[in-house]
C-alpha cells in the first residue's frame, strides 16, 4: 500500500508539472472574471498572459524550443477550428477585444496549444513510449477525416461514431508504455484518449463558468456543457496525439536516437 500510495503521489507530481501551461490559463480565467480590470479588455489581457507564460517556460527550461513548435502549430490548428466554429455559432465569444479576428480572440488558440503542452510534457516526464504504433499510411489519413469532420458536419453527415470505430480498429494493439519511479505501466492507447477526453470535459466546464467562451445554451445563465462534447474532445485528443507522435518518430528517424522517444509501429 505504501509503495502504491508512493507511485500515486509520484504520478500526480508528473502530471500536475505537465498541466503547468493550462492550469495556468485557468488562473488568468478565474482572476479576469473576478477582477474587473477597466483598463486593459480581458481578452487581450488573456493573449498577454498567455504569452508571457510561453516566453516563461521556454526561458526557464520548462518547455523546450521542440515543444514550442509543437505548441505553435496547434495554436494555429486551434485558431482556424474557432474561426469556423464560430461562424457557424458553435459558440461565441461575447466580451470585446483589441484581439479578435472575426470575433474570434487569438488567446483562445492557446487553449488547444495548452493540450498540446500537456502532450509533450507528459511524454517526457513520464518517459511515455508506444508500441504497435500502426504505419502513417492509416493514422495520418485518419488524424485529418477527424479534423475535417468538425468542419463538414455542419453540411453533411456527422461520421463520428464511424471515425471512432476506425480508431479502435487502427489502434487495437497499440499500447502506451510509461515509467513513474522506475516502474513501467501500460495502457491501451484508446483508453488514454478517453481518459484525456473527459478530464479536458471537466475543464471546459470549468472554463465556460468563468466566461472563456459561451454555448447558445448559456446566454442566459450557465449550464452543465453536454455530455456529447465528451465524443468531440476524445476525437481531437485522437488528432493531437496522431500529430505529436508522428513527429516524434519522424524526428527520430532523422536522429536515428528512437531511444527515447520509443514509439515502435507494427
């Protein structure tokens, strides 16, 4: 029990150091809608702390320059998805902003790059390897059915549920290898990607209580996001992790130092 409840605590560590970046985004979440601040617009207040964060944990070490492009690129993935979204009233941005482009604030890109921040630093924290990774021929292709989905479901059919069923096809042997004080753990990877899902659900709700952006339903007052956002986090934690680990074995073949980085396809 007491090396179990050691473990635990280890794990908790690792995963509360990798969640830095986006609890961090709560913080600013929770003291902009507190704290009434006339001079600055809180979404550009937001955009600032977001930034100076970044700056932050790449000047001290916390964040490497690799991680940062990582980062990047989903700010920027994120950013298109909110355009889109939001003229198609998904959801709305209401407050006002120097920032924001088409009604869309630039800090809420950050918000998909805090997941990928999580990512990254989990994986290197936890030493996280894979195994069975399938060829790139069937999750690259999949990664980007998936992002699409969230664009053209608006005009043609929702293929979800189809999408998730190749997911578990594709990733049937794959597992998720990683280390907490020595001790290996594993995981189906499928079951990794609900885990995050939900977790991430929870802070959703978390963040539409503090006004980060509003469903049609909480004009009026806020309420629980709907649990079908479950399915839609757990398909862009599929396209997070697909990125992330492509580019990591890409990056290791380019090296030829796959140790550590350990992701071996079947």
């Amino acid at each position: 029990m007491k090396r179990a409840f050691v473990l635990l605590l280890h794990f908790g560590y690792q995963e509360a150091m990798s969640c830095l970046f986006p609890v961090s985004i709560f913080l600013a979440l929770a003291l902009t809608h507190l704290i009434d601040n006339p001079i600055i617009p809180r979404y550009d207040l937001l955009l600032l702390w977001c930034l100076a964060m970044q700056i932050f944990m790449v000047k001290s070490g916390l964040e490497t320059k690799d991680e940062l492009k990582v980062i990047t690129l989903f700010h920027l993935i994120g950013l298109l998805l909110e355009l889109f979204k939001t003229h198609m009233g998904s959801w709305s941005y209401p407050d006002a902003g120097y920032s924001k482009i088409a009604g869309v604030p630039l800090y809420s890109g950050f918000m998909y790059a805090s997941v990928a921040s999580y990512l990254c630093q989990a994986w290197r924290r936890l030493d996280v390897s894979i195994t069975g990774w399938p060829r790139a021929w069937f999750t690259v292709p999949l990664g980007a059915a998936i992002y699409l989905n969230f664009f053209t479901h608006h005009f043609i059919g929702d293929f979800r549920w189809i999408l998730t069923a190749l997911m578990f096809v594709i990733f049937l042997r794959t597992r998720v290898h990683f280390i907490v004080r020595g001790e290996p753990f594993r995981m189906p990877l499928a079951l990794s990607f609900f885990l995050i899902g939900f977790f991430i659900w929870i802070a959703e709700n978390i963040a539409t209580l503090f006004g980060a952006w509003t469903y049609p339903n909480q004009h009026e007052g806020w309420q629980l996001v709907s649990l079908s956002k479950i399915s839609s986090w757990f398909l862009l934690i599929i396209v997070s992790f697909i990125i992330v680990a492509q580019l990591k074995h890409v990056k290791g073949k380019l090296s030829q130092e796959t140790k550590g980085h350990g992701i071996t396809t079947d």
